[in-house]
C-alpha cells in the first residue's frame, strides 16, 4: 500500500509536468529530456557494472544527452541523423581508445566499448524520437494555418495513450485473470491475459486518440479510425516487446528496479520500459502514412 501511494503522488505531480512540457517544447521540453536520455543510459551502465563490464558512462551518458539536443536542433530524422551518427561514431572512436589505455585485454575491452554504445543508444534514441514526433506537426503542416501549441503534445500523446493505457489494462486483466504466463523467464509476472488486454487497450487508445485530435490536426494522415486503431494494435505489441527487452536487463543483473530515481516507480528505465519501443514505431508508423498513405 505504501508503494502504491508512492506511485500514485509521483504520476500526479509527473503527468501533468510532462505534459506541460510537451505543451512548450521546444528547448524547454528538449533539455530535461536530454538529461533523462542521461541517467537512463547511466542505468544501463549499472547493468552492465554488476557482471563485471564497466563501461565508459561518462563519456556514454553525456553522448545520449547530445542525441536529444541534436534531435531539438534538427528536429528532422534526415537532418538530425549526420549529427546523431556522428555522436555515436565518436563515442566509439573514444571508447576504444580508453580501452587500449586503461583496459587492456584483461579488461573487458570489447564488452566496455559495446555496453558504452549501446547504453547511450538505448537511452537516447526512443526519447529523441518523443522529439521529432513533437515537431512532426509544424513541419509537415498538419495544423490550421495558425498553429497551435496542442499540435504536438497531440501527436506525442499517441504513443503515450497507446502505452500507458494498453499498461493499465494489461495488469487489471492480467491480475485477475492472468494464469499462463507469457515469458516467465524474463518477466514471471506478465501473462498471456495481460498480453491481449494491452494490445486491446493500445487499440483502443489509439482509436480514441484520433477521434480527440483529429480537430486539432486537420492535415493529419491518418486515413480513419479504423487505421488508428491498427497503429495501435501496432504500438501494443511494441510495447510488449520493449517491456520484455527492459525486464530481461534487469534479470540479468539481479536487479528489482533499474534505478531509484522516481519513488515507486523505479529509475528511468523503469519509465521509459516499452516507450523505448512505442516512440520509435509511433514515429515511422506516421511518417509511413504521411508518404505513402
């Protein structure tokens, strides 16, 4: 019980903050989100620390933080990605080096240069997309002619629907109902039950996403809200896969919680978990229905 109001003081005081930020965006919403990209890569070193690969997270953790910045600067996948890659092809030029130096072949050294890679990879780039989705409206004129500053937090809010509703869902049903477990391995709490309740709930969300901005977004290209709710079919399933792929970090360092940042809710990662895969796939799932729909 005690855990649960933790939970429930954080969502008060953090939902309504991050929406205030995507209601802004712009630098505003891009540098608190690039210090978030930070600390979920740092988790993801953590992960790696306990089994004994240490990784070069001060080089790591400051490279994710630039992909966000990028990603506000550029706020374009075409345009933003020179810079990002360039980011990421001197975080590994750097980390071999570091390697060679301090590691040597006892050290490690491939694994320290991957985990620096990937961490700043994992914690970067699903919040870069949050980015490119917020301007996705304003550059691709979706709004009226005078926009608004709701066209972007409208646009994020289909990945944030599909995700936290399709959550909610999955766990009552999954509580009351959830019997054969989906991939007790990885995440023993997570059933079948739950599975199919998520992806309903994603679908749903998704459909009554549409039906809420839809006024908001006169040049969205969503070509109804039976497509919407296959975007969200779509967003449900990614949901479960990056929920799996963050639970199966966690399993194989032995840890609960990725972090302790948010009290009840674990650390970044524990936020971000299958947003890492529903931002992405919210963002090409759009940007397929702006240039093929």
């Amino acid at each position: 019980m005690k855990d649960l109001g933790a939970r429930v003081a954080v969502a008060v005081v953090g939902i309504p903050a991050v929406l205030g930020l995507l209601y802004v965006g712009g630098w505003i919403l891009g540098v608190p989100l690039a210090v978030f990209a930070a600390l979920g890569a740092g988790e993801v070193y953590r992960f790696s620390e306990t089994k004994g690969v240490r990784p070069f997270g001060w080089m790591g953790m400051p490279v994710a933080a630039a992909v966000v910045l990028a990603a506000v600067a550029r706020p374009d996948f075409s345009a933003m990605a020179p810079w990002v890659l360039g980011l990421l092809a001197g975080l590994v030029v750097g980390s071999l080096k570091l390697a060679l130096v301090m590691r040597g072949p006892k050290g490690s050294p491939l694994g320290s240069v991957s985990v620096t890679l990937f961490g700043a990879v994992y914690g970067a780039l699903p919040v870069a997309f949050a980015v490119l989705l917020h301007a996705m409206p304003t550059r691709l004129g979706w709004g009226e002619l005078q926009p608004s500053p709701w066209m972007g937090l409208a646009v994020v809010a289909l990945p944030l629907a599909a995700t936290w509703i399709g959550d909610a869902a999955a766990y009552f049903a999954g509580s009351a109902w959830g019997k054969k477990k989906l991939f007790p391995s990885v995440s023993p709490g997570k059933s079948w039950v739950g599975a199919v309740a998520g992806t309903l709930g994603a679908t749903a969300a998704a459909a009554g996403w549409y039906l809420v901005v839809r006024p908001v977004l006169p040049g969205l290209p969503v070509g109804g809200v039976v497509v919407a709710a296959a975007m969200g079919t779509v967003l449900g399933l990614a949901a479960i896969v990056g929920d799996l792929v963050e639970s199966l970090l966690k399993r194989e360092a032995g840890m609960k919680d990725s972090g302790r940042l948010l009290p009840g809710h674990g650390g970044v990662l524990d936020r971000l978990d299958a947003l890492v895969f529903t931002l992405p796939t919210a963002y090409i799932l759009l940007w397929v229905a702006e240039h093929f729909a």
